[in-house]
C-alpha cells in the first residue's frame, strides 16, 4: 500500500514537472516570436524608409520633363542610369539640370507643390518669375552658378525659406521683399555683382550665417562695405564670410 501511494506521489511529481516545462517552452516561444515581430517591424519600417520616395533627390531633364503616365506621374531621374514616374506632390528635391536650353525659368517646376529643396543651375534664365511663390513650402533655394540677373519682387512670400544660395550667379540686386523672409538663416551671395544691399536686412533678425565675398576685391563697392559693418554691428548672432 505505501508503495503504491509513493509511485503515485512520484507520478504526480513528473506529471507537474512536465507541465512547467511545457509552460516555460512556451513562454520562450511566445518571447522568440515577438521578439521576431520587432524586428520584422524594424526591418520594415527601415526598408520604407530607405525606399521613400519622397526622400530622394530627383532631377528634372530639359528632354524629358513633359513625360508623364496615364495615372498623371512625373518621369524623373535618380541619377544618370535610374528613372522613376511618381506624383509631383510627393516630390521634397529637385534639381535642373545646367543644359536646359531655355530662356525663362521652366514653369514645369511649379507642378511640384512641396518641393523643401530646388537647385536651379541652368545659365541661360535671367529672371525668377513671380509664381515661384507658389512653392509654400520651399526652404533651400540653391540658384548658384545660373546666370539669374534678379529675384521676383514677391519674394518675401516665400515665408518658409531658410537658405538662399547666389554663390557665383549673375545676380546684380535684391528685391526690398527678401527682408519679409523671416525665417532666412543662410544668405550666400559670394561671388556676385551686387554693388548694394537691401537697407532693410537688419530686419532678418534669425539670419545665422551671411556670406559675401568677391575674388577680385576691388570689385566690392565702397557703399556696400559701410552696408556690411553697419550689418555686423546690427545682427549680433550672425556670422559674416567676407573678403
């Protein structure tokens, strides 16, 4: 009788055993299997990322900028070899290429109503024209090295614009709007024709960074010398490059 009262004690000792262990097994898979899930999710969301669209800087080639599909996509290219058809609104970067053969800024640039980014390199446009404003949500205006003689006189309304590149273009004057842009912390003008600034650019209170400098010094005008000390003086917390 004892002996069979310590067997069943025994068989119930093994029967629990089995039962923890079955319980810790699957605790581990349930830990493996979310841990499994994280990374699935990570690795996911990181190829998204990668693979955005709206992340990539496009350029818009003077052949093919009319090229569209029936569902109203733009062709544009990721570099020399890649291309890709996506829609307009989904476009943050955009740059020209230098051997657009035009005379006037390409108004093809307007169909991209988000564009953060725009690099206008060409050499033959001389004026930007009045609809650049309809890019609300531009910040970087990159129009170096393009032979662009003069701004629109709506510039100011650019509200979202924080740097502005003229670095060895044509430019010879700024409009009196570009002091309306309030969140400008860039002004590059290195290189340039200007021979007077704006007197209102002390208005520019968050300017971080003002960049003037000419290769040639006796080509810096007398008027805008006394301009850029009386700016030093005036924007306290911005850096001035100059000759």
């Amino acid at each position: 009788m004892r002996l069979k009262i310590e067997n069943r004690f025994k068989f119930q000792i093994r029967i629990v055993k089995i039962f923890l262990i079955l319980i810790l097994i699957g605790c581990q898979n349930s830990k493996n299997k979310t841990h499994s899930e994280k990374n699935n999710h990570s690795e996911k969301s990181s190829h998204s990322k990668k693979n955005n669209p709206s992340e990539k800087y496009f350029y818009l080639a003077k052949d093919e900028y009319a090229i569209k599909n029936s569902e109203g996509n733009v062709l544009l290219h990721l570099s020399e070899e890649d291309s890709i058809f996506i829609k307009p609104e989904k476009v943050c970067s955009l740059h020209l290429y230098p051997n657009w053969e035009k005379k006037e800024f390409p108004k093809e640039v307007f169909e991209f109503p988000n564009l953060k980014f725009l690099w206008v390199a060409m050499r033959d446009f001389k004026a930007l024209p009045n609809e650049i404003v309809q890019l609300k949500q531009l910040e970087h205006l990159d129009l170096q090295h393009s032979g662009i003689k003069r701004l629109s006189d709506n510039f100011g309304e650019l509200k979202n614009l924080k740097e502005l590149t003229l670095l060895f273009s044509n430019i010879e004057t700024l409009p009196q709007s570009i002091c309306e842009l309030s969140n400008l912390k860039t002004l590059h003008l290195g290189a340039t024709k200007i021979k007077k600034l704006p007197s209102c650019l002390n208005e520019l209170k968050n300017l971080e960074e003002f960049i003037l400098f000419n290769p040639d010094e006796s080509e810096v005008s007398g008027e805008l010398r006394l301009q850029i000390k009386s700016l030093q003086k005036q924007l306290k917390n911005c850096s001035f490059g100059l000759n």
